[in-house]
C-alpha cells in the first residue's frame, strides 16, 4: 500500500496526529511501546491538559506562534474527547486536569483513534537514509535485522526533545531540521531542578513549603521542596524555564506576607519564648535550624525590634540564590528551544520552504508550563498537522 505519510514518533503529538491525518499513515517509533512519556507522567495519572490553557504559559522565541494551534484545538476539545472514551478526571490544582485512574487510559484511548483510522504503528523501528524526491520523500525503516525503503508524501517529525534519554529521547527533530536547513534555537533543559555547590541543601531535604520563586521574567507562586542536590517542586521547576545559566533566583518563602504580623502578635503574647522555637511554628523546623546561623538567629521574641522582626522576614522573602546547574536532561520534563518556529506555518506546523515536512510537538520551539500545557501543546501541534495533510 502507498504510504501518504509517515510520522515518526509514537509519543503524544505522534499518535494525536496519526489518529486524525487522512489517507494511509504509518507511524513509527524506535521504543517498544508507544506513548511511554504519557503513561509516567502527572505520576501515573496523566496532567493532560489544563482549564486555563492560553498561549501566556508557553515560551517561544515567538510568543505568538502557539495562538492559531491552540485556538483551533483547545483543552475543552481534548477534554470531549476523554470524556467520549469514558475516561475519568478531575482537577488537582490551578486547572491541572489527571486522570481520575491511569494514564494507560490515555495512551490506549489514542491508540483505539489511531486503529479506527486504520494508521499503522510499527514499534522498535528506526528511520535513516532521509530524502526528498519531486514525489515527497523516502526513507529507510529499520525493524531489527529487516531494511525497508519506504516512499511517502508527507514527513512528519513528532520525535519530541531530549528529555529523559533514558525513555528513548534523542535530539532526532533537529538532526532532520539541520539536514533540511531548518534552523533551531538554543535548547536546553526546562522543567527541572536546580543544584547548589557542595549540596549546600542537603540538611533540609524533603523539606516543602509554599513559595515565590523568581528567575528572570518567570515568576511563580507554588510549593517547592529542598532535595539532597538543591531545590525543587512545582514553583523551582517552573521558574527554571526561565533560568539562564548565572542568574540569580529569588526565594519567597513567606508569599502570603503574614510573617511579621504573625512574630509581632507572637511578641506580644509570649515575648519570653525564644524566636527560634516560636519561628519554628510558623515554618517547618528543619528550615528554621538551617537559618539559625545564616540569619544570626538568637534571643528571646521580646529582644527582637520590629526593624529586627523586618530584617528576618526581609531575607525570608528576598532570599537569593545562585544554583550552580540543573540536573540536565537526565530529570528535565521538557526541553526548552527546539526547531525555530520562524521556519514553520503556525496553522499547518510545515516547513515554509520544505513542503510535506512537519515538526510537531515538544521538537517545536514552544514549551509549556507545568500543569498540563505541554500536553496541550502535543495535541493541539498534532492536529493542526493532521488537518492540513
Ligand atoms: P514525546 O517525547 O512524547 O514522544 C516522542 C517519541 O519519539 C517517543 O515515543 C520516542 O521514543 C520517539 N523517538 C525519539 N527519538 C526517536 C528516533 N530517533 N527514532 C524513532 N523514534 C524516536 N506534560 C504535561 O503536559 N503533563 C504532565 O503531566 C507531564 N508529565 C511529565 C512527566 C515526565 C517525567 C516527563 C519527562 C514529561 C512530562 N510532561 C508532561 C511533558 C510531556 O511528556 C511532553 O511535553 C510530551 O510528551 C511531548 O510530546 P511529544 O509527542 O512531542 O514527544
């Protein structure tokens, strides 16, 4: 049978697209199993998308390009389209939409899609040998020891980025961009957690409290947690989409901003007790021990001045840091940067000067916020894709 197009990678955007490309579709994936990335993520449950899905929470070197995909395939559509398989969810927080049993159902679902529009998935597959002839494009699918020439119209590249090797992650996307003279902007990790030198956090592991945390124009109002390496949590993560390599980030470990008036009545009440041991009521004790000697804690609450008390809660909530990396790839749940959206229709996700070649999903330079968004991303890439072809 005539391929008419041929994705490769079976992840979110990859199946989403093959699900609803027209004519014969076969999509392939080097791991044994498709959708690995859904089935572990939200911690089995799958945070597939997000009730408050609008472009601000995607980083792009052009804000604007996610708009028309997003628009024309939104987080209500998905949602529908969960609910027709029965699928059962609820909302975590911030409009963060989980799977109410498992992420396998997601995976499954999208596979039943692709088996009704008769889309072929073939596992365990490699593609080398890419070429573009007047007709489309061929290419070599290697099967274990079996070789196959294969020509088909349309290419679709659905490989996502380079997070997480360990799961069959490659920089693959932009091997193909680079062979076609399609630019890609810088990559790096994002989604991730900072280290510090020499462990500096290690006392305070597994420590968690709500937070502000800060890194250039990302700003984020979430629970972070101290880890053996350095820091993490929804806000660390967050932010570190927006970190650069020496930047300083911000720590607020006091958001609500009830700290001073909380020690003041404190004072009032039992200026007696040590601020230590009274600190150690209003934050997790590990944290206050650690501060101890950072902040000079010592004294009775009464010996504290209100420009004192000032001084604590100033340094609680403008606590700068400097983390000396990330974990890398090794941990990122995405990766920032990816092929130059400048090169790609908005509406079709082809190369404007490549026709039939498509980049779809995380290999695309748009990267969403926690909460769902970079599956929305998947979706909303994957069908735009599949209703142009
Ligand atoms: P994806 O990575 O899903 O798929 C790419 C596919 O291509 C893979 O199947 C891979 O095997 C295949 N492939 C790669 N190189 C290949 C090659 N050379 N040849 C053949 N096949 C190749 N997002 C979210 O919105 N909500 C969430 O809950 C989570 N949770 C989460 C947890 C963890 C641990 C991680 C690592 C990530 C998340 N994410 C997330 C992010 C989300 O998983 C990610 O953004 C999407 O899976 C991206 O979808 P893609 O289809 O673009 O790539």
């Amino acid at each position: 049978m005539q391929t008419d197009t041929l994705i490769i990678g079976a992840g979110a955007a990859g199946l989403m697209c093959a699900a609803h490309a027209p004519g014969h579709v076969l999509i392939v994936d080097h791991a044994k199993k498709p959708g690995e990335k859904i089935r572990i993520s939200g911690g089995g449950r799958c945070n597939f998308t997000n009730m408050y899905c609008e472009a601000h929470a995607f980083l792009s070197q052009n804000p604007h390009f996610a708009k028309s995909a997003l628009a024309r395939y939104t987080q209500w559509d998905f949602v529908e389209l969960v609910d027709s398989y029965g699928i059962k969810w609820h909302e975590k927080t911030l409009g963060q939409l989980f799977c109410d049993v498992s992420a396998k159902d997601i995976v499954a679902m999208l596979l039943d899609l692709c088996a009704k529009n008769d889309a072929e998935v073939r596992l365990e597959t490699s593609v080398k040998a890419i070429e573009q002839n007047a007709d489309g494009y061929s290419a070599t699918l290697v099967t274990g020891s079996t070789q196959t020439r294969l020509s088909f119209k349309n290419l679709v590249i659905a490989t996502g980025g380079k997070s997480i090797p360990k799961m069959g992650a490659t920089g693959f996307a932009y091997d193909v961009a680079h062979q076609f003279s399609i630019p890609v902007t810088d990559i790096r990790p994002a989604l991730v957690p900072f280290t510090f030198p020499e462990n500096r956090f290690t006392p305070l592991a597994g420590v968690a409290l709500p937070s502000r945390v800060t890194a250039g124009a990302g700003q984020f109002d979430e629970a972070m947690l101290f880890t053996h390496r350095g820091l993490s949590g929804p806000a660390v993560l967050q932010a570190s989409s927006y970190w650069v390599e020496g930047d300083v980030i911000t720590l607020n470990i006091d958001p609500a901003n009830t700290l001073m008036q909380a020690l003041r009545d404190k004072r009032q009440t039992s200026g007696r007790k040590n601020l230590t041991t009274e600190l150690a009521t209003l934050l997790p004790g590990r944290l206050v021990e650690f501060l101890t000697d950072e902040l000079a804690l010592s004294g009775n609450l009464a010996d504290q001045s209100d420009a004192r008390l000032g001084q604590i809660c100033e340094a609680l909530q403008n606590w700068q840091l400097s983390p000396n990396g990330t974990e890398g790839y090794r941990t990122a749940e995405v990766t920032l940067g990816g092929v130059d959206t400048d090169a790609l229709s908005s509406k079709t996700m082809e190369c404007k000067d490549v026709p039939g070649l498509y980049f779809i999903g995380e290999a695309v330079d748009v990267t969403g916020w926690l909460g769902g968004y970079n599956f929305q991303w998947a979706w909303a890439s994957g069908m735009a894709c599949a209703r142009s072809l």
